[in-house]
C-alpha cells in the first residue's frame, strides 16, 4: 500500500481526528479548572462541563443543580454498550465472512455505508481480523460488566450514554472494507497485533477482577458498595490499569490494522478519552485516601 493510501483522508478519518481533538481540548480544560478560584468553579459553564466528563464516583461529589440530574442515566447500563457492540460486529463479521466464503454480496446499505464513510481499501484478511477482534472484546467486556462487575448507584450523562451506543456502531464500521486475497496477506503486524490484544485483554480482566474483589468478600457475595483503595496487580503502579489496557488493545489493533492512518487516529482518541476520565479517577483517589500511594500514576506507569 502506498504512502498516498495511508494518508488519505475520509469521512471516518476525519470524524476520529475531530473526536480525539474534542477530548485533547476536555483534558486542557479539565486541568484548566481545576485550579480556577472556587467562586468560579461554580459557574452554570463549569458545572455543565464537569457534568458531562464525569461519570460513577467522580461524579458523586459534583455539586449541580436539580435540573442536571434529569439527564442522569445508571452507570450499569454500561453493559448495553458492548451489548450492542457484540450485535453490530457479530453482524458485520457475519455478512463478511458471507462474503468472502460463499461469495454472497454485502447488503447494499452497508456497501454504500463504506464507501461514504472509508477511503481507500483494507486487504481481507486485515479486516476480517479487526471484526473478529472487536468482537472478541465486546463480549469479554459484555460478560465481565454481568458477570465481574459490581456496580455501585453511580450514573453517567445521558449524553455520555447514547455517545457509547453511536461510538461502537462507527468503530464496526471502522473496519469494514474489502480487496485484494485472504490467506496470502496473513503478515507480522497480524501476529504482533493479536499477541498484544491477547496480552493487554488479560491485563484488563485483571483489574477488573481486582476491582470487583473490593466489594464482595471471600464467598463472592457483595459486602459493600463504599469505594475502596484498589491494590495488587496493575493497580500498583498506577490508578487506573484498565484504562491503560484500554488504550493497549487499540493499540494492538493499530498494529493489527497494518498502521493504517485511520485506526492511529482511532488509538489517539482513544488515548485521550481514557486519559480523561484516568486523571479524574487519580484525582478522587487522592482525595478521598489520605495514604493514596504517590508513586502511583494515573494511568501510565512512571508516566502519567
């Protein structure tokens, strides 16, 4: 593929681009105001905006009007999301695999839905790949929100919530293009990619796991629903390591992709997002626990 392929722009890539430069400009402000004056951190802009990037525990010491609560929706509802991940990409691998095996044409929505939405070709086996894995990771996450998770009465912004549905619908989306053989393109960045998203799932898992421990006892009954200081595992190192396996598995299908310009803008949203609502879970940490480790980073060991 040829250096003008890589980096020609489509609808997608500039919908990522804008979406990664949203959440860059979110973290600039959220720096921002935290360190404005206390009169001016009560302003109807400020509370709007905090309102909006802050969900669960962040969120449930933000002092907001009656009105705000309206747009309130239960943080639980996270499991929809990837529920509808696991549909939308099952669905999508399935025409696909239709396509290539039994040689049955995409229905003509999704055929004209690619070429408005992605420039340029993906080889087969490339895409092929990328469905499966966010596939594979929609369900993981699916079963982990209903089976691992504990989830507090925290709540998130209704915004927030029908973005998350949007999001994985434009991430199939994503990887959906077609050319070229199958077999024969089996390459090193596939491997590298699916070693990676292997490696960073189970890092993932695992602070989920831990995370979910803190609130159930030794039978695996749920005990408590009060936040606790998270140990063991990533969590030594830094606050939120499921933000950074987050990051990690994007990553992992950057590689997968071939570095193709368009899931490197999808990693640099990614990244920001996840940095975002990190430094918000860091910060409450260090409020609330007066021992809160200071070596410990947000969400990047040594780093960040």
């Amino acid at each position: 593929m040829v250096w003008s392929q890589l980096v020609s722009f489509s609808i997608i890539d500039v919908l990522w681009a804008f979406l990664a430069t949203c959440f860059i400009v979110a973290c600039g402000l959220y720096k921002v105001s935290s360190h404005l004056p206390k009169k001016c951190q009560k302003l109807d802009g400020v509370v709007i905006f905090q309102d909006l990037i802050r969900y669960g525990k962040t969120k449930q010491n933000l002092k907001r009007d009656d009105w705000l609560r309206v747009f309130d929706v239960p943080k639980r509802w996270f499991w929809q999301f990837y529920a509808v991940s696991v549909c939308w990409s099952g669905s999508l691998l399935f025409f696909y695999l239709n396509s290539i095996f039994l040689h049955h044409p995409l229905p003509s929505w999704l055929t004209w839905s690619s070429s408005v939405l992605i420039a340029g070709k993906i080889p087969q086996m490339t895409t092929l790949l990328l469905l499966l894995l966010l596939w594979l990771h929609s369900l993981r996450r699916l079963l982990e929100c209903c089976f691992v998770s504990i989830f507090s009465d925290g709540v998130i912004h209704v915004v927030h919530y029908l973005f998350g549905l949007v999001y994985y619908i434009v991430l199939g989306l994503t990887a959906l293009c077609s050319d070229s053989t199958l077999f024969s393109q089996v390459n090193w960045c596939h491997i590298l990619g699916c070693a990676l998203f292997i490696l960073t799932s189970l890092l993932q898992h695992q602070s989920m796991v831990l995370l979910a421990k803190l609130r159930s006892g030794k039978s695996g009954n749920v005990e408590t629903m009060v936040h606790k200081m998270p140990t063991g595992g990533g969590f030594e190192l830094v606050s939120c390591p499921h933000y950074f396996a987050e990051v990690l598995i994007y990553t992992s299908l950057w590689v997968a992709s071939g570095g193709l310009f368009t899931w490197g803008l999808v990693s640099l949203y990614v990244f920001f997002n996840q940095a975002l609502a990190a430094q918000l879970c860091h910060d409450f940490y260090k409020c609330k626990f007066e021992s809160y480790p200071r070596q410990r980073k947000a969400f990047i060991p040594f780093v960040l």
